[in-house]
C-alpha cells in the first residue's frame, strides 16, 4: 500500500470513529437529558450526569450539587440519583433506610410512582422530540418539494446526452407520457432510452425540447460496504451502460442487475464521471427489501438513485414542519417494528440486524457525504435508539415502564427476588443480543 492508499484508508477510518463518537454523544446527551430534566422537575435530585463510561475526563458541579462529566468510553451514559447504588438506577437500600423523610423524597427508588414513570419514559420521549424537531428543521432550511413538476436546479449529464432542459421549465410530458404531477415526473415509466423529448411550458411558451431520460440512474447514495461501495461509486457518478448495453433509467439498471445478480455473475458499469467514463466491476449481492406486505430477496449493488435535476420547493412553516417531523418520527418506527418481527418469525435474514460497527460505517458514509445527511442519520438513529430502550426488557427504560405498571395495578412493587431475575435475565439478553449484532458486522456479506 502506497501513503496516499494509507492516507485515504486512514482517513476515512477516522471520519468514521469521529462520525459516530459525534452522533452517539449527541443522541445519548438527549436521551440521558430528558431523564434527568424531568426528575428534576419532579423533586428528584441526580447526583451525577456522565456522558461515557469508565475513567472521568473531565467534571464540574453545577448550582444543584450535580456532578457532570465526561468519560473516556463514549459508548453511552447515564445520571446517577440520589439513592442509586450505581449508574444502572438500582437502588441503595442501605443508603435509602439511613435518610430523613425529605430525603428519601429526592431518590428516584423513594418517590411517587408518577415521578418515577415521567422520569424513565422522558429518556425515549426526548429522543423522539429530538428527532421531531431536527426533522422539521431540515424540512424548513432544504424546503419541500412542489406537487407541480418543475426544474428548479440541474446535475451534469453525460456529454453524449443532449439536454434542453432550463431551470424553471414545468414539464408537460416526457417521452410521451404525461407528466401532471412531480411524482408521475420522478417515478413515472418512461422507456430505456437515455434521451427523450419533452413537452415543457417555459414563460408561458409551449416548446417540444431533448433531455435526459427522468429516470436515468445518477446515483444518489452508496452503501457502506457494498458492491458499489467496494468498487469505488459515489454520489453523483451517472451510470450510462452495463455489459456494454446503454442504460436510460435506473429501472432499466434494476433488470438488468437482477437477472446478471441471479446468476452470480459479475457486471461490468460504465460510469460517467467528472466529464469522463471509466468501466468498474462488481458483482451483485442478495440482500432483504421490502415488497408489498412482506420482504423478499434481490440481487442489489447497494445504490440509491436521483434524479438529474432538482424539483421545485416550497418552505413549510413551523406547523407544517413539526408535523411533517412527527410523520417522519412515526414512519421509522412503524418501519423498524416491521423489520425486528421479520427478523424474529425468520421471513428476512438476521444478516439485517447492525450492530455498532455497521452503525459506525453508516455514520462515516453519512458524514462524508454532507453534514444534512449526517444530521438526518443522527435524526433516524435517535428514533431507532428511543425505540429500543420502549422495549419491555427489565434493564431498559421499557423494561422499568413494566415493572412500574404492575405496581400501579397492584398496589406494590414486583417481589425483590422477582425483579432481581428478570433484571438478570433482561441484561443476559441484551448482551447476547449485542454480541450477535456484532457478528453480524464482522461476518455477515
């Protein structure tokens, strides 16, 4: 390996390790926050706010006589209460039975089943808000796309490409076929061939001008770890012929790849890149996806495809911005509850569950392509990590939720020697749990 091989191998090592260092903080600084602001307003009091394990960094303590730090595991975090024995909230009842009555009302094991509840489930609710709120934030500053088809900005296409096309054009038809609508223009059928004509309205003109084919595959995101990503594709690369054959849309490069995929075979892309082709090889790899109401397997190189222009927006107010975050919110949820019973009943590969090493490599991917793709993956992951901790496993919040609903309805805490093996059994689980999704990020294809 020569040093600039090394530099860059090196360097996207570290762009990865900072990526999701930067994102875990954040989402676990949320998290751990939304515990311990709502206990405070509960009349609990938390002696320590650490973000990391292990060995303290740095400490300060605030008004309150809380300690807050920074340590140097950053894989997590945590607040310690006042009658906590240790950072996972099981309480010192040693320590509780020597407090005054005002005291043992500020320990979270001491006070009102209320206080305790709001204070486990504000952890998950803060990473949902969080998202919500990023959400709407980058649906206000990238605006939302218009239901009118019309070009607002344009990529560069392959010279042998003729294109006619200006921003502003709203397009009336595309190779024939009409176009009432952006999403009939960005996801409509229009043949295989790369350029076609249209039926544009331009100042109030009507004119019949060429452009590309609207569907022609100009890849939009690479796959950590793919076949794309191991053979060197990237955003913006326009994929123009496979195994020699011209290609107009990404449909026409799904065909193609599945039927060469099927068989195992390799296929040779031709790229048009930075005004230039060049042929890469890969060989396509069977992987999950979703399929009507269910999952099924398909030959993939690992891409995500855009358009050659970008389409018209609008600015949403706050409103519409925060509703259309709670739907986003919503829409991973649902999703990710689809994926996990899958996963469970066996209809997809176990291969689907990542671990944090195929986190991390979605972080650094995330960040090399931009800071909005970045913020929007630290979006989605705080989703995904507040709906973890929802799960009714004894160590996680969802698990605590549980136990708090059964002494809700019957008037007194789960039996000591009960809580202590479900919380055995609980943390047995998780760690299982991680232990197979890190496998599946070293072994798995």
């Amino acid at each position: 390996m020569d040093i600039l091989s090394f530099a860059a191998a090196t360097g996207g090592t570290l762009i990865t390790i900072a990526a999701f260092v930067v994102a875990l903080s954040i989402i676990v600084f949320v998290h751990e926050y939304g515990h311990y602001i709502v206990a405070r307003w509960s009349g609990i009091h938390a002696e320590a706010f650490s973000l990391g394990f292990g060995p303290v960094l740095v400490k300060w303590h605030d008004k309150r006589g809380t300690q807050w730090q920074i340590a140097a595991l950053p894989l997590g975090g945590f607040v310690r209460f006042k009658g906590d024995a240790g950072p996972g909230s099981d309480k010192d009842d040693a320590a509780i039975a020597e407090m005054s009555e005002t005291e043992r009302r500020a320990t979270l094991a001491a006070a009102p089943l209320w206080a305790r509840t709001a204070t486990v489930a504000a952890g998950p609710a803060f990473n949902f808000l969080m998202s919500i709120i990023v959400f709407a934030g980058i649906f206000m500053v990238i605006g939302v796309a218009r239901d009118a088809p019309i070009i607002d900005e344009m990529r560069p296409v392959p010279s042998a490409i003729a294109n006619e096309l200006q921003p502003g054009d709203r397009v009336i038809s595309a190779a024939g076929v009409a176009t009432p609508d952006l999403e009939t223009l960005m996801f409509g059928d229009f043949g295989t061939d790369a350029e076609v004509t249209y039926a544009i309205d331009r100042g109030g003109d009507r004119l019949m001008v060429t452009g590309p084919n609207p569907r022609l595959p100009v890849i939009d995101t690479v796959q950590p770890g793919a076949p794309a990503d191991a053979a060197g594709l990237r955003r913006g690369d326009v994929i123009s012929a496979i195994d020699g054959t011209p290609i107009g849309s990404f449909a026409q490069l799904q065909e193609t790849v599945a039927a060469s995929g099927a068989q195992g075979a390799s296929v040779d892309l031709t790229v048009w890149r930075d005004g230039a082709a060049e042929t890469v090889t890969l060989t396509p790899r069977m992987q999950d996806i979703p399929a009507g109401d269910g999952w099924e397997q398909r030959p993939l190189i690992g891409i995500a495809a855009q358009s050659f222009f970008d389409p018209a927006t609008d600015t949403p107010g706050p409103l519409r911005a925060l509703w259309m975050g709670m739907n986003q919110t919503w829409s991973i949820v649902t999703m990710s509850l689809d994926g996990v019973w899958h996963i469970v009943t066996g209809a997809i590969s176990s291969c689907n569950l990542q671990g944090p090493i195929g986190i991390a490599e979605l972080s650094g991917a995330a960040a090399q392509q931009g800071l909005g793709d970045f913020i929007w993956l630290i979006a989605v992951l705080s989703t995904a990590i507040g709906l973890v901790n929802l799960f009714p496993i004894p160590v996680l919040d969802g698990g605590h939720l549980v136990f708090y609903g059964y002494e809700a309805l019957r008037g007194r805490p789960p039996p000591p020697r009960v809580y202590q093996l479900l919380t055995a059994l609980g943390l047995a689980a998780i760690l299982t749990l991680m232990v197979f999704a890190v496998s599946n990020d070293l072994f798995c294809p």
